[in-house]
C-alpha cells in the first residue's frame, strides 16, 4: 500500500521521493526516472537498518504507507507498524534529500531522560509500537511547522497493558522542521489516550 509521493527540486535538480511499506525509502530523478545514485545505496535507504543498534526488525512489520513530506532539504517520514506488542517504533524520522542520511529523529515513546518518559512504564520504549504518524504530515511553510497525528500505541485495544497516560500516542503534535534534537519539538497540543482527552502540558521549546 502506498498512498503517494513527494517531489523536491533546487535550480534543474529534481526527485521524487515516495516510502515503501517494506521499509525503503527511494529517490528517483523526475526526468529520467532513474534511483538517485547519491541518495542512500543507489537511491534505496533501508530504514530499518537505521534501529540496527537498538532492536531487530527483520521480522517485524515497518514501513511508510503514506506520502512523505519535504520541507527544504529534508524529507520527513512516517510509518505503519504493528500495534500489538512487540513491535516496532513508530518515530517520525527526516532525511537529506540529497544524500539520504538520517538528519532527524522525534521518539514518540520517548526514551529515558526525555521529556514524558516518565508516562509510560520503566523500559516501554524497547519493544512497544504504535504511536505512529502513519497518516502523513502537513507542513505550515510560512512558519515553519510540521503537524503530524499518531495512533494508539500498542497493545492498541487493551490499555491495561501500557499504564501511563503514553505520550506521544494518540496525539496531534507539531515540531519545528530541522534537523535539530527533540528538544526542537514544542509538544502537542491535541492530546487523547485511547479513554480520555486531556490537556497537554506546555513547554518553552519551539
């Protein structure tokens, strides 16, 4: 499944970008069609390979089934992933168009020592999946803001299996579109957990 693409151009250079439900993100040139051979392996980034030092996906369904996003000379992506447990992340991530390197990465079941780790139980983010922009993204050019919404994190239909209130699931959530650390992400401001809509606490990032 694959709901679109992105294009991206500067002066005569141009390429479509699109991410693929088996977990490659590729970049062809618009007039020839042609994989980008400067982008990733031959125009192709594994983004699996990008978890190498934290879990194994090989076995484990990830992938983007949405367009990807390109803001400057990033392209943003999502991904569907499985919501039962485990499974694996579903981190918004940003690459250079150009060269396919990882530029950017917002842990959307945060990690210890990030900001509302301490809404999910102790070592959540080693295994759970979820909470994952698997829809797409919209990107506010004039100011500079990319939105994105995630889903239940998994267990996706029994919440008793992730106690906490497990932000940044179930959220719509906006961030400044750079390659900077999350601490560049300012926090949802739509918030719901699968029960309840409650209000989202603020912070002084932009």
């Amino acid at each position: 499944m694959n709901r679109g693409v992105a294009f991206w151009r500067d002066g005569g250079t141009k390429r479509v970008l699109v991410g693929l439900s088996d977990g490659r993100l590729i970049s062809l040139d618009a007039d020839t069609g042609k994989p980008d051979p400067s982008f990733g392996d031959a125009g192709t980034v594994d983004l699996r390979a990008g978890y190498a030092d934290e879990r194994d996906l090989s076995k484990q369904p990830y992938g983007p089934t949405s367009a990807p996003a390109v803001f400057e000379n990033l392209v943003y992506i999502g991904c569907s992933n499985g919501e039962g447990h485990p499974a694996a992340p579903g981190d918004v991530r940003a690459f250079d168009v150009r060269t396919g390197k990882e530029a950017w990465r917002f842990h959307t079941i945060p990690r210890p020592g990030e900001e509302f780790a301490d809404t999910w139980e102790k070592d959540a983010w080693k295994d759970r999946g979820g909470a994952n922009p698997w829809s797409g993204f919209t990107v506010d050019v004039d100011n500079a803001i990319l939105f994105c919404a995630t889903g239940s994190a998994g267990p996706d239909f029994y919440g008793a299996g992730r106690k906490g209130d497990n932000l940044f699931a179930n959220c719509v959530s906006r961030s400044t579109p750079a390659p900077a650390s999350a601490s560049g992400i300012s926090r949802p401001f739509i918030m719901t957990c699968g029960i309840t809509i409650i209000p989202a606490r603020r912070s002084s990032a932009r």
